[in-house]
C-alpha cells in the first residue's frame, strides 16, 4: 500500500495540476456554529462526506472542479442537499482553512485533518 500511495504522490508530483490540487486535496474536519459538523476528503475530481450525525442526508459523495483558490462542487449532496457552491481556500497567520459556501453565506468551515498526533 505504501508503494502504490508512493508511486501516486510521483506521478502527481510530475504533472502540471498537482501543484494546484495539492492546496485542496486531503483530509478534513468541517465545523458549523462552533461544533464538529463532519469530515471531508477531496481527492482528484472527487469528494466525500461523513456527516456527525447518523442518517444526515449530507453524507455521500460527488464530483468537484479544482481551482487555484479552492474547488466548485459539481454534484453529490454537497450540491443537492446542502445548495454548497464552492469551497474556498483561505491561508492567513499560517492557519489554512477551507470555507464551505452557498451563494448567499458559509455554511461549514474546515481545517486540515492531522494524522500522528497523540
């Protein structure tokens, strides 16, 4: 498994759009007023959600469009379920967060999920 995640992070590494998706891809943890909401990984072209909350129809998965400054949801229940649009890369005080948005406010805010630390 360790050879196959090696070899992906290579060959994404010689290509011309990793760079761009590496800002955006990942891992997760999205937070609504003040409490964990759920987590979300990105992926390629992909996405996933795991809600907190057991039976949430904002669990599933979609496809998205990768930009520079974050990514637009095409479909999935991110689109359908929740009417999110984009997801917005912010990075300040070296804190990177990605903001989660309808046409009209954000609805989830998510930082970088990490792994390893007790």
């Amino acid at each position: 498994m360790r050879s196959l995640a090696l070899s992906l992070t290579i060959v994404l590494a010689l290509t011309g759009n990793a760079a761009a998706q590496a800002a955006y891809e990942g891992n997760w943890i999205c937070m609504k007023d003040d409490k964990q909401a759920g987590l979300l990984t990105i992926y390629g072209n992909g996405y996933g959600y795991a809600s907190n909350n057991f039976g949430d129809k904002s669990s599933g998965t979609g496809t998205v469009q990768g930009f520079s400054d974050g990514v637009q949801f095409k479909d999935g229940p991110f689109v359908s379920v929740l009417g999110l649009e984009v997801g917005r890369l912010l990075a300040g005080e070296g804190a990177v967060s990605l903001t989660l948005e309808r046409p009209d406010a954000i609805l989830m805010i998510c930082t970088p999920m990490v792994t390893g630390v007790m």
